[in-house]
C-alpha cells in the first residue's frame, strides 16, 4: 500500500513536470542546420570578458552565433533564451522576440567568473 502511494506521488510529480515544460512559451528556435543563416554575430571571451558590452541582432533573422573561447575555458549562457554553448562553438537560433538578454559564462571559470557579463540585444 505504501508503494502504491509513493508511485502515485512520483506520476503525479512528473505530471507536474511536463505540464511546465509545455506551457513554457519559446524566445528562441535552435536549429540543427547551418544554411540560410541571414546573419551572424562573433562572442569572444577571454579572462575574464567578453569583447563586447553588447550585441545586436534583427528580431526574426537566422543568426549564427559564433562563440570564441580565445583565453581560458568559457561558455556562452543567455538563460533567457535556453542558449549554452559549452566552449567554443557555433549554434543557429531565431530570435523571435525583442529584447535585452544577459549573456553570462557557463563554466565557472576562475576568478573573474562573475564580471564575465554582456547583452545580447535583439532590435
Ligand atoms: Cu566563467
């Protein structure tokens, strides 16, 4: 009886999960293919920065995002938008909402980890 129980409250739970996970609304749509990228932006870090205080992008464009770990061991993390690139690496996304998005490291990296701060804005 006591296992009947603790099944319902691990169904019920995982219920609860997915029902969150659906009604999440999408700012951007990751994509597995490199082609008809209308456009591309270069993220390098180094210790402990990125190059940049800000990036822009167009609402609605295919754009590369190209992230550079030149110095040190870094990732790309815009949490807003389920964005992690892990090390350097390439992703496709469509940014379908405007907006300022905090753009942080994802690697805790040293020292300067949590100056490691930049925008990414999509006009
Ligand atoms: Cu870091």
């Amino acid at each position: 009886m006591k296992h009947l129980w603790m099944i319902c409250m691990i169904i019920g739970t995982l219920i609860a999960m997915l029902m969150g996970c659906s009604s999440e609304t999408k700012k951007s749509i990751p994509e597995q293919d490199f082609k008809n990228v209308t456009s591309s932006v270069t993220i390098t870090a180094t210790n402990f920065k990125f190059d940049q205080t800000e990036y822009h992008v167009k609402k609605g464009a295919k754009v590369l995002i190209d992230f550079v770990a030149k110095e040190g061991n870094h990732g790309l993390l815009i949490s807003d938008l389920d964005l992690n690139i892990v090390g350097s690496g390439k992703q496709v996304v469509t940014l379908e909402t405007t907006g300022a998005y905090d753009i942080r490291c994802s690697i805790p990296c040293g020292s300067g980890h949590m100056e490691m701060v930049s925008k990414l804005i999509v006009d």
